[in-house]
C-alpha cells in the first residue's frame, strides 16, 4: 500500500512552511530586517526572531539591511527574554569573542541597555525552534494520516 503523499495537503503545506522557515533562517545569518509599530516592533537577523516592546518610541519604522561578519553563528542561538533593568550597570565592553550561543544574548543585551528604557523588553525566538515547532505537528499529521488510510484500505 502506498502513502499517496504527493496528493496530500498536508504533505505539500507542511513541506512549503518548513522550506519557508528555513530559507528565514539563512537570511536572518546574512540580513537584518525590521519592523515596528507604536511601542512594538520585530526584528529578523543572527538566526532568530526577536519580538520588543520600546516605550520611548511611539512611531512607524522598516529597516532592511546587512549584518556584519562578527555576527557570523556557527551554533544554534537559544531562545531568551531580557528586560531592562535600570539599575544594572552598562556595560559597553561586551565580549564578541566569547562563546557564539552566547553573542546574540550579548547583542540584545548591548541593545535593551543601549536604547531603551523602564519597561522594555526582548523576546528571542531562534529559527530552529520554530522549525521544531512546525515539523513536530507536521510529523504527528502524516503518520496520523498513514494510519487513517491503512484502516480504510484493509478490509
């Protein structure tokens, strides 16, 4: 019995969303791109999304353009939310050649101190975790759909 996967929606949506994902997180390693509204904003770049919250702003912005080479990841960035904390002190020293997982945390570190204010706040959401997110599911329905179709064919 075959799976007939060519025909399914399922099949072609899953593989259409995971293709997608993917070709993001390749351009998030090259460009940085970016998108606010009012007070909230995303931004795509060093393999994830990041989702935040600025409250000294309160204006409409797009930004698209190319990272630099000491941003270059060779490991998977993990997923983290910082707040800003007026009371720590800043710290402008912030080490580009320490462990690469940890560089995007830096950077949005040097970000939140940088420039924003009380109340602001980042979201890191890496691309893998995404893809995990969607293949997971997507999986899940397939063999979902192989065991349906098993019981309808056999007698």
């Amino acid at each position: 019995m075959k799976l007939a996967l060519h025909r399914s929606i399922i099949f072609w949506s899953g593989l259409f969303v995971m293709g997608f994902v993917c070709w993001a997180w390749w351009d998030s390693t090259r460009m940085r791109s970016g998108l606010g509204m009012g007070h909230y904003g995303a931004s795509h770049a060093l393999g994830g999304i990041v989702f935040f919250n600025d409250p000294s702003t309160y204006k409409t912005w797009f930004d698209r353009g190319k990272l630099r080479k000491t941003f270059a990841l060779e490991t998977l960035p993990a997923p983290h939310v910082l707040k800003f904390d007026p009371d720590r002190e800043r710290n402008d020293d912030w080490d580009m050649d320490g462990p690469e997982n940890a560089r995007v945390r830096y950077w949005n570190e040097y970000r939140i101190q940088c420039f924003m204010i009380k109340g602001a706040w980042f979201l890191f959401i890496p691309h893998w975790l995404i893809l995990l997110a969607v293949a997971l599911p997507w999986s899940a329905m397939i063999f979902w759909r192989s065991r349906r179709r098993k019981r309808t064919i056999t007698p």
